[in-house]
C-alpha cells in the first residue's frame, strides 16, 4: 500500500505535467474519480474525503487548516495556510523540521470551535480538518469554501496519514512534492532500521507515552500498535512493548500503577511538555515507579517536547530521528 501510494502520487504529478505541457488537461486521479475528472483543467480535481469526493475548479490557493496534523502537511508541500486553529497550541507541540508556521498566520480560535468569522474575512478557497472536529460546523465552513474532512484514525492510520496527505496534495496541486516527502520518510525509516541492525539493536523493544495532568491526576497515554506513530516505528523493525487495550486513536490511558504491564526488556520513550512532565514530577519518588525495570536501569527518555504523536510525514521523520538518538543508534 505504501509503494502504491507513492506511485499514484509520482504518476499523478508527472500526468499534470505532461498535460499542461500539451496545452490540454484531464485525467482520473483518485479511485472514485471517472474518465475526465481528476487532475486540473474543464474536469476540475476531484478529491477524496471522508464525506465523499469534493470538487475543486482548480488548485487552492488560500487554505485555512482547523487540524494541526494538515497545517503540517500543507507545510510539508509548501504551502502556508492563510489562517490555522489555535498557534500557541501548534507551535508548543509541533516541532517538526520544516513544520514552523509563521507568526503572522492568522488564528482562527479552537480546532473544536474555530471563529467562523475570522474564517470567514480571509476569503478561503479552501478549508480542511478533522471529520469528527468538524461535524458540528460543517454547514457553515460550507458556506464559506470548499470543505476537505479527513478521518484520522482509520485503521491502518499510518497508511490512512498517507492516503489523506495524497489527497490533501491534490487538491493544492502538490502530488509531486507529497510524493517527494513520503519518499523521505521511506529514507529515514531505511536509515534508522539500518543503524540498529549495524548496533546489534535490530528489533528493540520499546513503550511510547505521552505524560500530562488531567484534572489534578498524572495521567499517561500508551501508544499501542493500532496508534500512528507506532506504526511509524514499525517502519525501522522497532517492537512494540506495550499491549493494552485501545482507544479510537490507538491509546492506553493509564497511571502509574498501568505501566508495570510494560514489556521489562523496553526502552521507555516519552513525550510530555516541559512544564508538565509526570516521569520527572508527580511519579518522582513514587515506589511504583522507581521499581520498574526501564526506571531502575536507565531506559527512560524523554523525546524532544514538540514532537506531536499524532502528525503527518513531518512528524514521522522527527519520530523516527528522536527514536534513534533515545536508542544511541
């Protein structure tokens, strides 16, 4: 699945191109899309979303994101939104190279309750978010642009970012450039697996969490292998040491009493921002903590804080970059 992704982004962009070259421009892209309908020209692009194919007249130009995960992705194509839900939020918990959004973005309120006014002024000719986020205001956002709503947690959500970032590519008129950035990922997955193997660290073991503070109680998120970024992982032959039971996103929600489930033999990686961070705070101290295995023999590391669990191609390759460093491969 990932190689055809790759291939219908590459052959969709070299078709565009090709096309324009001849002065002429149709062809399907998409698997909905008929004879005629994909690609730039009199069939417009057609673009698949979690509510069914949109149709573009032509590639977007002014584009508002309400989900942090497309405000990445738009980056990684080159493309600056006009407008993003909540900077502060964004710029604290996405740091991933090449993912920095300019500090005159326009905010536009909550990624569950952006301004539809605000939204409204920039005149998009596009808006994307998450389908579940968006449901509530779909109508209105309609009223305003074109509509893009992505699901983010169908299974499998490594190949469904993929698949989303495609389609998002299209309709900016990028697929060459997604198709580029997936490639990236590819590379970084290959370079990482190799480093381990050279280490004699082929397969290792690890447990990914993200700590926070959830009403006054220190609360750990488990990433199990139905979760985005540990499937990333998977990409260089990492093993998942944890095995609770999922939510929607592919998450444990635990305390610390949860985390003596963890494999013995893992490598602790975690997330938490630095003014809110339970491995070196609130579990400090706490017996519980202080007797697991990864605690007692100095496998807990934290990653960079601004590496967002739940992002696009950008986020992987910092994933996978913050996993070889933690593992000293």
């Amino acid at each position: 699945m990932r190689r055809l992704l790759r291939a219908v982004a590459a052959a969709s962009a070299a078709g565009a191109l090709l096309a324009a070259l001849a002065g002429c421009g149709s062809g399907s892209v998409g698997e909905s899309s008929g004879e005629g309908e994909g690609g730039s020209g009199a069939g417009g692009i057609t673009v698949s979303t979690a509510r069914g194919d949109v149709t573009l007249d032509d590639p977007a130009l002014k584009v508002v994101s309400l989900e942090w995960v497309y405000t990445e992705e738009l980056l990684a194509l080159g493309v600056t939104p006009v407008g993003n839900a909540d900077n502060a939020g964004y710029a604290e918990w996405l740091t991933a190279e090449g993912a920095r959004l300019p500090e005159d973005t326009t905010d536009v309120g909550l990624r569950n309750e952006p301004s539809i006014e605000r939204i409204r002024v920039l005149e998009p000719d596009l808006i994307v978010g998450d389908e579940e986020r968006l449901a509530a205001g779909y109508e209105q956002l309609e009223e305003i642009a074109p509509v893009l709503s992505f699901a983010y947690t169908t299974a499998p959500q490594l190949e469904t970012m993929e698949r989303n970032f495609t389609e998002l590519a299209r309709a900016v008129g990028e697929e060459e450039k997604a198709a580029e950035v997936l490639g990236r990922l590819d590379a970084a997955a290959g370079d990482l697996t190799t480093r381990l193997a050279e280490a004699g660290a082929e397969g290792a073991t690890y447990a990914l969490a993200q700590g926070f503070t959830l009403e006054g109680n220190a609360s750990v998120r488990m990433l199990t292998e139905d979760a985005f970024s540990a499937q990333v992982l998977g990409l260089a032959g990492l093993t998942n040491g944890w095995h609770g039971e999922p939510d929607a996103w592919g998450m444990t929600t635990v305390g610390v009493e949860g985390l003596t489930t963890v494999d013995p033999e893992a490598s602790f990686l975690y997330v938490a921002s630095s003014e809110d961070d339970p491995f070196t705070g609130a579990f400090a101290g706490n017996p519980v903590w202080e007797g697991l295995s990864f605690v007692e023999e100095d496998r807990v590391f934290a990653l960079d804080p601004g590496q967002w669990l739940f992002g696009g191609p950008l986020s992987a390759i910092q994933l996978l970059d913050e996993a070889g460093k933690a593992l000293n491969v």
